[in-house]
C-alpha cells in the first residue's frame, strides 16, 4: 500500500506513526436512510471505486460495491458487515459498513466493537427513528464518538432547528453545525461553512455524470456571494444561519472525542452533496486508534497502539465470501504493532496460526496485504480454528475485552427435508452459529436443534444460506420456547444440582455453555426466584 504522507521522517513505518494515520469508523443508521449510498459516495471520495452503484439496482445496472449477498441484492439492504479501505488526503480510511435493519443489531454491535469513530446517517424528512436511537445505545455503550450526516436535503426535509433539537433531546448529546443548509427540496441551495464564512452552492447532477459536481466555493461578502440563490431563500439563509451561530454550541474536539457532541454535516448522498465535506471532517477530528482494554498475562491494562507485539481481535467471521473456495474468513481488527504477511500469532490459548495470505478488503474484493498497521481490518482465512472473539497476538499473552452475545428474541426448532442430511445440518448450523448468523442450541436431552434471532429476517438469511452454500432444505418450526438464558453459578455443586434438575429445558450453545431454555420470559423470572443462586443472563461473552 502506497504511503504518501510519512516517507520522509525515519520512523515513518513504526506502528504508532502509521496509527496516527487511520481513521477505522462505522457507519449507522435505521433502513433507508441513505447508509449504503453514503458508503458508495465515500468510497468514490476516496478513489477506491470508480462509478458509484445503484442500492436496489436492476437488469444490467451496477451493484453496490458494499452489498455482495443474494439477499442483499435482491431486497436493497444491508444485511452482512463489510469492510472497505481506502486512501485520501495521506490519511487511511477503514470503513466498516454496518448492517442497517434492525433484526442484525448484534453483528452491527460486533462490528463497532472494531470502529474508533462512527457516522450516524439521519433522513432530514424524518429525523430519529428507532433504529437509530437503538444503535446510538450501542455506541454510547463503546464510548464511540459519533459524527452526524443528515442525509437528503435534496428533497423536503424538518427544520434544521427542529432536527437538531431531536438530537440533543433523544440522545442527550450536544450539536454542532459545521455547515448550515439554505433550505430544502426543490429550493435547495446548498449550505454555509460556518467556520469560513464561505457559500457551498448546491447544483444537481446531470443525468449520466460521474464524480462530484464541485462547485467554486464563494467568500461571503464577494460579488459572487449567492447570485445563483433566490431572494428568499438568501434571506432565510442569512437569518437561520445567524441564530445557528449564535445559538447552537460550537464544534469542541474533546467533547467530540468524549461522546459528548456531535459535528453535524448537511447534505444529499445521492446527489454526491456534503460528502466530501464530511470526509474533510473526519480526516480533521475522527479520532486514530485508540488504546484497547485487555488483559495481559492476567493483568487489566490498556495495549497501546504503539506497542511492539502484533495484537488484534476477531470481531467477525464470514464464510463463503468466495462460494466456488468454500472459503472461511476470520476480520482481524489490529490494535498493536506492525503486521507482516507470514507472521505466526497465537490465541490466548496457545493455538498459533501462521498468517501465509491475509487479505484487505474492498467489499467483496480483496488482495493481500504485507502489512497493516493498528486501526487496519485485514482477513486471516481459516478452516474452523478461529471463532469471533478470539484475542490474537504475537506473544499469546494479550486478551481483548470480550464481544458480548445477546439473548435471542425469537426461537425456532430446525429440522432438514432430507433426514440422511441430519449431520450435514448440524454442521452447517454450528458454522454458520460461529459466524453470528444466528445462535445455535442443542438440548441436553437431543431432538431438533434450537435457533435463535433477534428478529425473522435472520431465519431468511439462515434459510438463503443453507441452500446457496450447503444445499440443505429446511424447515422452521414453532418452538415450544420462548426465552433463552445463560446459566451460571459461584459453586459447582450449585450449578450441577440446577442442570439436573432442570435437565428437559437445558441446552448448550456452540461454546458448550449452559443454557435455559425457558417457555416465557415470566417462567425464566420464576424459576430464577426459586433459585436464587443461580445466574440467569442475557448476555454472554464469547469465549476468548
């Protein structure tokens, strides 16, 4: 990978000097709110791509490069996590694309646990919605600085006032404008820099045309400042942006960085407007790689990026990117040192894996990478030995704080058509229960396993991957279950006791833990009433 900004400085390869170059950030939003066209206009920003895709393209039109399942193309969501990298202004983006329909809000969790920054992305016509609220809950929960894109000012939007409000009053956060809209819709003019002073006119793209429409940017006070804006529409500018200056708190990068405020940027992703703004403004504020919580050999510190020994974490595992490879892929987050093509880490655990072809991402693409730095998401294949979680490092001796599994809200028993294809389902589950699709469970006392999803698309997913990549029929079917505990105990005695007794409604996960399966989330709080020392949770970490 080409480095154009530190050649010349000696220690221009060390690890933390190539940390101060990235800027790994997540993007969130609720569906439809212009998350995937955002990720195409940034990704052209960047030069990683050349013509930007359509998201629920047609016939012979491009697809976009971040939604590469079946089910992704066909239904224009996002649905699967990708990662895309790409280089501007000397600086290097990893841009980590969240799923943006509710039923994945677990891998979306997943996925953030690998950001340092994210940019939460706000139709201007409908402001908060409760996807957005549920996955800003998840980056409070990360401490993650959030950057707010409002999206479509193309079109009729709230007022800003209004949405700005929104914000502080539901996510209890600061907002500062760093542009401010002259209008909306049909009258929308573009936007002010309210740091420069200066005019960014809007001008719609002509039909077929590539690229930025990157007009002259006008000084205020110049003859050119607003000719092409109607009088009313320079006379709403002039008295909004005013009280926007006046009134709303200015941009602090520390209460950025502390969660506290959020930058808000104005524009239309579709119309590739503001984009290149807002990549301005994360190259300038979005944080670089931040020391991660972990254990080392038992000890709680923080593994700074600068630190010698290779570390990193698996926060997601995909297989079958490539269906003719059977392929197995394991997203490395790096969070220490400089990796280089070859090198052997190990887990926690003592397994060591030798590194022969890691990848970088674009989307589905890839290439190999002979090196990355902290910040970078590179691809370790693998036939099974990595599960997410896994803490991996040069030593051994480093454990990354845990990615949490969520109690499942809806559970169904899963059986295959073909009943000689029994073993094949059990695999395909297990996998396909490692990658986070779903969670898998397998009752104590055999019959049909048990699945769990936090909404019903994940069972159309599970249903559209057990034909498309291990030819397996299946069938869903009501559970007798309703609710799905972790089980845990301070005494052994205790706990064995419990699963004896409790032995026709216990099951265990992919990792073998306990679980307790429940008919009502009211019988789950009864029967933890009669035995008070066991641990019913919600969540789980995965295993290390």
């Amino acid at each position: 990978m080409s480095d154009t900004a530190s050649a010349a400085a000696p220690d221009s390869r060390s690890p933390a000097a190539q940390a101060q170059r990235r800027r790994t950030f997540a993007i969130i939003s609720h569906p439809d709110a212009g998350k995937t066209t955002l990720t195409e206009s940034l990704l052209l920003a960047g030069g990683a791509i050349h013509l930007a895709g359509a998201v629920a393209a047609r016939g012979a039109q491009r697809r976009t490069k971040s939604d590469w399942m079946k089910i992704e193309r066909e239904r224009g969501i996002s649905v699967s996590s990708s990662v895309m990298m790409f280089e501007h202004a000397g600086l290097v983006f990893n841009l980590l694309d969240t799923p943006g329909h509710e039923d994945f809000s677990e891998d979306t969790y997943r996925t953030l646990t690998a950001a340092d920054s994210a940019i939460m992305v706000l139709d201007a016509a409908k402001g908060i919605e409760p996807q957005t609220l549920k996955l800003f809950e998840v980056c409070r929960l990360r401490d993650i600085p959030i950057t707010t894109f409002i999206n479509k000012m193309d079109r009729e939007a709230l007022d800003p006032f209004a949405l700005l409000d929104e914000i502080h009053s539901k996510l209890a956060m600061d907002t500062a404008p760093m542009y401010w809209p002259a209008a909306s819709g049909q009258r929308f003019a573009g936007m002010l820099d309210l740091t420069t002073e200066e005019f960014v006119p809007f001008r719609r793209l002509e039909h077929g045309e590539e690229g930025f429409a990157v007009e002259e940017r006008q000084q205020r006070g110049a003859n050119s400042y607003l000719h092409n804006v109607s009088d009313d529409v320079r006379a709403e500018l002039e008295e909004t942006a005013e009280l926007a200056r006046e009134g709303l708190p200015k941009f602090e990068l520390t209460a950025f960085r502390e969660g506290h405020l959020t930058p808000v940027y104005f524009g239309s992703a579709l119309r590739r407007f503001g984009v290149l703004e807002l990549l301005s403004g994360l190259a300038a504020n979005a944080p670089p790689p931040r020391p991660q919580k972990a254990t080392v050999k038992g000890v709680a510190t923080e593994v700074e990026p600068g630190r010698s020994d290779v570390s990193g974490f698996i926060f997601k595992i995909q297989a079958n990117m490539d269906p003719k490879h059977r392929d197995r892929v394991g997203f490395f987050r790096i969070s220490s040192g400089k990796f280089q093509r070859g090198m052997t880490l190990k887990t926690a655990a003592g397994k060591g894996f030798n590194v022969h072809n890691p990848m970088m991402f674009m989307a589905q693409d890839r290439e190999i990478a002979d090196e990355a730095f902290p910040g970078d998401v590179i691809g370790i294949p693998s036939h099974g030995g990595l599960r997410v979680g896994d803490s991996l490092s040069q030593s051994g001796d480093i454990v990354f704080q845990g990615i949490p599994n969520f109690a499942p809200e809806i559970l169904k028993r899963v059986r295959v058509r073909d009943p000689l294809k029994q073993k094949h389902l059990r695999k395909a589950l297990e996998s396909l229960g490692e990658e986070g699709v779903t969670q898998v469970f397998k009752p104590v006392h055999g019959g049909d396993l048990v699945v769990g999803a936090v909404g019903a698309l994940q069972f159309d997913v599970l249903d559209e991957r057990m034909k498309a990549e291990y030819g397996l029929e299946v069938i869903f079917e009501t559970s007798p279950y309703q609710a799905a505990r972790w089980i845990s105990a301070e005494s052994r005695a205790d706990l064995d006791a419990f699963l004896e007794k409790s032995a026709s409604q216990m099951a265990e996960d992919v990792d073998g833990a306990p679980v307790y399966l429940g008919k009502s989330a009211w019988e789950i709080g009864y029967v933890q009433e009669r035995n008070p020392k066991i641990r019913f949770s919600d969540t789980k970490e995965r295993a290390a």
